[in-house]
C-alpha cells in the first residue's frame, strides 16, 4: 500500500496551492467536453425544416461562438491542469 504521507512529504504551501488550482483546472476542463455534445445536438436541431434560412444562420452563429467559448475554455483549464500538476 502506497503512504501518500510520505509521498508529499516535502511539498510546500505553494506547492499545495499549485497542485490545487491543477485539479480545479483539471475539473473544469473535464466539465466543458460534455458541453461540445450539447453544442452538436443544438446544431442537429436548428436544421429543422420548419427552419427559415435566416433562423437557422442566426441560430448557427450563436452556437458558433459557444462553441469557440467552449473551446478557449477547454485550452486554458488543460493548460492550468497540465502546467500545475
């Protein structure tokens, strides 16, 4: 059995605080790739045919900056949880 006791024997408050904001990053990155599913459904939708071409661009350019959101996000959480663990 592993004594994580003495695995972070020598870490600092930094350290500790460090390690902390990387599993924040690490949850908040893991929470935002469900979101892109969400975003995919949404897009299936909005080619409803009952749908008039200007519905579905408007419709398509909000989720189109959700998606980018969605995206921005997901980089900075993975790069907060790669660099700080």
């Amino acid at each position: 059995m592993i004594n994580f006791s003495q695995f972070f024997k020598f870490m600092t408050r930094g350290d500790k605080a460090l390690m902390a904001l990387g599993t924040i990053g690490a949850l908040l990155s893991g929470f935002l790739m469900p979101c892109i599913s969400i975003a995919m459904g949404a897009v299936t939708n909005t080619f409803d045919p009952s749908n008039s071409g200007d519905e579905i661009l408007s419709a398509m350019k909000m989720i189109m900056v959700y998606i980018v959101l969605v995206g921005i996000g997901s980089w900075i959480f993975g790069y907060i949880y790669y660099a700080f663990w």
